[in-house]
C-alpha cells in the first residue's frame, strides 16, 4: 500500500514536469520526460556482454534467488519468470502460502507445474520481487486442458512431439511470438532462468522483476526511485534517471485496454512498409527473446521484400529498422551484411512488428515503466 502511493507521487510529479518542458525544435518533438528528480539506478552488465556479438544470443543476468546463484535470460518479449523449487523453496510451505498454478507452452506441450509466489530475487545486488511460479514439476502433456485440468497434467505424455492433432487446449494469457524460444530456455533447469521483463505481454506488472525494486546495493529505494530499464549492447540500467536517458526521444504510452492497474502499459505505435506499399499502423516489440522477426503490414511479405519499420509513425520517426523478408528456410542467409536483419520474418498475429533482438544493434531502449514512457536513441555508427 505504502509502496503503491510512492509509486503513483512520483508518476505524478514526473507527469507534472512533462507539460513544463518547452519545445526546443523540430528534432525534440518527442522529447524525454525531465527525469532531473530521479536518481537511483545500477548499470547491471550482461553476464553474456564479452562473447555475445551483435546481438546473436538472448542476454543474461547472473540472479541469486535464497542466496543461491542463477543465470536469467532476460527477455523483453514475455513478463514474469518461472524458477525451479529446488532452489531454496520448501514444497509444504509453498502449498500452505502459495497459490497453486501452472504455466503451459501451447507449442511444445510442457507443462510447468508449481504455485504463484511473490518471490525476492537479487539481480546483481537489486533486490527486487514479484509474482513468479514456483515450479514443482515439468511433464509433457499434450492432453492439457487449462479450463479442467485444475493445474495439473491429468494424463502425461513420454513423447512431446505431436504432429498437429494435440488435444490442447489454451485459454486466457497468450505469450505470442517466442513461445518457442522461451519454452526451450526455461527447461534448461540446471542454473538457468527465464525471466521477462517486457510490457503488454500477457502478465500485469505484478510478474515483472524490473517493476518492484525494494533495495539497490542494501539502500533501501525511495521516491526517487523511477521505476523502468534502459537497454544498451553491454547491459541494462535498472531505475530511468535524466543521465542515462540522455539522447533519447520518447513517446507516452497508452494503458492497456482493461489494465491491470496504473502501470499495465501498452505497446508502443509503429508504422509498417512492405516494399513501396501503403503504410499501416501497428504496435512496436523489441523481443530480445528471438533473433528472428515477426511483421503484419498491409499486404503479405514474400522473401525478399523490403520491409520498413519507423517509430512511432511515418512523419518525423525518432526510430527506423529496414530489413528484408526471409523465410524460415533460408534463416541467416539474406541481408547479412545489414546488422538489424533478423534470421528470418515470420508473419505477426498483429498489426506492427516483432523486429527481435537484432534491433538492438541500431537503437538503445528504454521503458519509464512507473510514468509509461518508450524511447530510442540511435547508436553512433
Ligand atoms: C518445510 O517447512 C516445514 C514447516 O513449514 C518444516 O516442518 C519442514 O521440515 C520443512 N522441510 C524441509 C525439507 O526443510
Ligand atoms: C513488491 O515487493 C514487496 C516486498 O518488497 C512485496 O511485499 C510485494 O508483494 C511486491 N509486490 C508485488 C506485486 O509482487
Ligand atoms: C552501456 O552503458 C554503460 C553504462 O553507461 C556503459 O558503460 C557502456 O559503455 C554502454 N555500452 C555501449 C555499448 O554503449
Ligand atoms: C491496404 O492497401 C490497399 C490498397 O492500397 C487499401 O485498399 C487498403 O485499405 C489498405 N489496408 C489497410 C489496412 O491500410
């Protein structure tokens, strides 16, 4: 509670900056919020930063959950992590205390069994916490039903590959695009987790550890606190300051429809080309889950179309990506010289683009997450 009207003081005080700022010129019409009250943050490096080269691999942060070490993907496409029960977590406390639950991977058919539990987790001397799923069990169960199955597979599978005539059926939360991916990562147990921290991905902020920060380096954090990352190719800044949103341009976010609550954003706006085509409007993913793609534009894309992406419109964009269209069978072989050309585009389920990690070879990122604020400053070439 206490927590909360923090929170929502400083939202208003951010926002009440935000209309003072004047317009300068043309190139600020998407000018930053003045962050000049803000000023907790850490600059956590990537654990992977040394060997990961433009932007191949996912990037990862070395977590500790009860003091015991983990490696954490850290993934911008989905929100929420799922963390094994063997580390430090008794099994008759988690189903006194903790919400019984489940998360399932519609495409590969595993099942995460476990309980919701608001879980403390250091990233790298923040500590921070949220709801996570506590996981007790994994099984393959195609048959999974989520209206009646009450969390549990009722009938397990040895073999997960089913030929499209799995009996599954999904409801609710849709973690779209890098179902794939994050299900692969997540199995591989031994030291690793899967953690999503993006916005408009399912979960409310509730699941998301870049949303709650309680303490940074044993300092407890106060209103000075703004919650929100900022991204670059070597690590991510946890706590948006005016210092390390320097250069950016930013555009306000909307709520979600049917919000969960005052910070459950929504994605940014984007405009989207396919070769000469007519511009369509649609919704902006940075995944740093897939070093693929995903774009719905106007009319379909065949390989070698010219796809065009500017944020957050088509007039006076702060944000472009171009790159071509490629199939998943010629995955990594067109546009290779162009360091923002995914492996290969897929077609979105929405109107906008998926561009995957390999964005982030043009553009750093951040996410005012307390105020609701997307911004991009290009790389110096
Ligand atoms: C789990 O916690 C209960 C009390 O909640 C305790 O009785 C039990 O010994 C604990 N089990 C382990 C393995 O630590
Ligand atoms: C935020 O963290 C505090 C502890 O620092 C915890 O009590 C609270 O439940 C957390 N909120 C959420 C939504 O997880
Ligand atoms: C990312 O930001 C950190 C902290 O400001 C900085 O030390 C590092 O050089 C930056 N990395 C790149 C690739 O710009
Ligand atoms: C796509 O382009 C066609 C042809 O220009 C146009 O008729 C149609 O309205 C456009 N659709 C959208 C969603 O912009």
């Amino acid at each position: 509670m206490y927590k909360a009207a923090v929170l929502l003081t400083a939202t208003l005080m951010a926002a009440r900056e935000v209309q003072s700022l004047p317009a300068t010129s043309s190139s600020d019409s998407y000018p930053v919020p003045d962050y000049c009250y803000f000023k907790q943050s850490k600059f956590l490096p990537f654990n992977n930063a040394g060997t990961n080269k433009n932007w191949a691999d996912a990037p990862t942060l070395k977590i500790k959950v009860n003091n015991q070490p983990l490696i954490a993907t850290m993934d911008t496409g989905s929100t929420g992590i799922v963390i094994d029960a063997k580390y430090g977590f008794n099994t008759t406390d988690l189903e006194k205390n903790c919400e019984i639950g489940h998360v399932f991977y519609t495409s590969s058919h595993w099942l995460e069994e476990g309980y919701w539990c608001t879980t403390n987790v250091d990233i790298g001397g923040v500590v921070t916490s949220a709801m996570a799923l506590i996981r007790t069990g994994e099984v393959c169960c195609p048959d999974f039903n989520e209206a009646t199955d009450a969390h549990r597979c009722q009938k397990a599978s040895k073999s997960c590959i089913c030929s499209g005539t799995c009996a599954s059926k999904k409801s609710g939360i849709e973690i779209e695009d890098n179902e794939g991916e994050a299900e692969l990562a997540v199995r591989q147990t031994v030291g690793k987790a899967y953690m999503g921290v993006g916005f408009a991905r399912g979960n409310p902020p509730s699941h998301n550890l870049f949303m709650n920060i309680t303490s940074i380096d044993g300092v407890p954090v106060d209103s000075t606190y703004r919650h929100g990352y900022v991204i670059n190719s070597t690590g991510v800044w946890l706590g948006v300051t005016k210092a390390n949103t320097a250069g950016f341009n930013a555009v306000k976010l909307n709520l979600r429809e049917s919000a969960a609550d005052e910070r459950d954003w929504g994605e940014p706006p984007c405009a989207v080309q396919i070769n000469d085509g007519v511009w369509r409007v649609g919704t902006f993913l940075a995944d740093t889950g897939i070093p693929n793609a995903y774009v719905r534009g106007n009319t379909s894309h065949t390989e070698g179309d010219r796809i065009t992406i500017e944020i957050p419109d088509n007039s006076g964009a702060f944000g472009e990506a171009k790159f071509l269209s490629v199939p998943t069978s010629k995955a990594g072989t067109i546009g290779t010289d162009n360091l923002m050309q995914p492996t290969w585009v897929g077609t979105r389920s929405i109107a906008g683009v998926n561009t995957g990690r390999r964005f982030y070879n043009g553009y750093d990122l951040f996410f005012d997450g307390d105020g609701g604020y997307f911004g991009l400053r290009k790389k110096a070439t």
